[in-house]
C-alpha cells in the first residue's frame, strides 16, 4: 500500500485543463515579475509569456503538455515541450523533453510542489521516450538553479551576452 504522503502526490499533479487558465496566468504574472526583477533590461514588469489562447492550444497540443499541481485549486505548473530529432547532419536521433516554464505559487513554496512536478514531469518523459530532460534558467536566479541541481540537473551549455549599452 502506498504512503498517504506519496498517494497525495501522485493525485494532486495532472494535466492541465482550459478551467485552469486563470490559476496559470496568475503564476505566470509571478515567473514573469522574478524575471523582471532579476533582468529589467530584458523583461517587461506586469506581463506574462502567453495570453488564454495561447495556453488554451498548449493544453491542447499533445507535444506541449501542461501539468498542474492542484490542491484545491492549481498552485504550480509545469509547460513541457517534447522535442525529437530525426536524421539531422550534426546531431543524434533522440527525444526530449523541455521544461519552458515551472513555477509554484509564491504563498505555497517550500512544500514540495516543485519537486511533486519535477518528478511527475520526468515520469512523463520516460513514459513518452524521452532520453533527457532540458531547460534554461537565467543567471542570478540561485534558487532555481540550486533546485534543480538538486532534481540532479547539470549544467549542459551556457550562454553568453555582452552589452553594448550603457543601463
């Protein structure tokens, strides 16, 4: 018999559903406001990466699903892109999976909803074939970055800027 912990788990992540939207958005103005914060220069304050519409065809689109973690109502999230490459001139046949986006909710964080989706979404990328899990995260953002070390993430590539513009 499983664990009360380990079966509530498994219970509250799940794909999400057009109703969840609004919930979504709003975390999304929470991702959104940690960018601007970090990189003004970059990220626009009180806007969010995707509008209804666009969230409503990720849900729908099978290669970019959308996990939510619900618990009463959604308090994290986790966009997903499956990526495959096939006969490419540089690089190897494979499937991946790519985290675009996870977030949880600022007034539930440290209750283990991220590593509840972390581990949901790499369930789901063995179950679909996926030989790795990818995703980005801006430098400066420690507490992302130290959360997924501990997922046992590792650094694959880095990216590189210089400004030519005074701030």
């Amino acid at each position: 018999m499983k664990s009360q912990e380990s079966t509530h788990i498994s219970h509250s992540v799940r794909r999400a559903k057009t109703a969840d939207i609004p919930a979504i958005i709003d975390l999304l103005h929470q991702v959104n406001m940690v960018h601007h914060h970090l990189r003004p220069d970059l990220f626009k304050p009180h806007t969010t990466k995707y509008d209804e519409q666009e969230i409503a065809a990720l849900i729908a689109d099978e290669l970019t699903p959308v996990f939510v973690y619900d618990e009463g109502g959604v308090l994290g999230y986790a966009f997903c892109q499956v990526h495959e490459v096939r006969s490419d001139r540089l690089l190897q046949d494979g499937k991946t999976l790519y985290i675009d986006d996870i977030c949880v909710d600022e007034s539930a964080r440290g209750r283990h909803i991220g590593k509840a989706l972390f581990d949901f979404v790499s369930e789901y990328a063995r179950s679909a074939g996926c030989t790795s899990i990818t995703l980005n995260v801006w430098a400066g953002n420690d507490a992302a970055m130290f959360f997924y070390q501990r997922m046992g993430m590792q650094v694959q590539k880095t990216g590189m800027e210089m400004s030519l513009c005074r701030v």
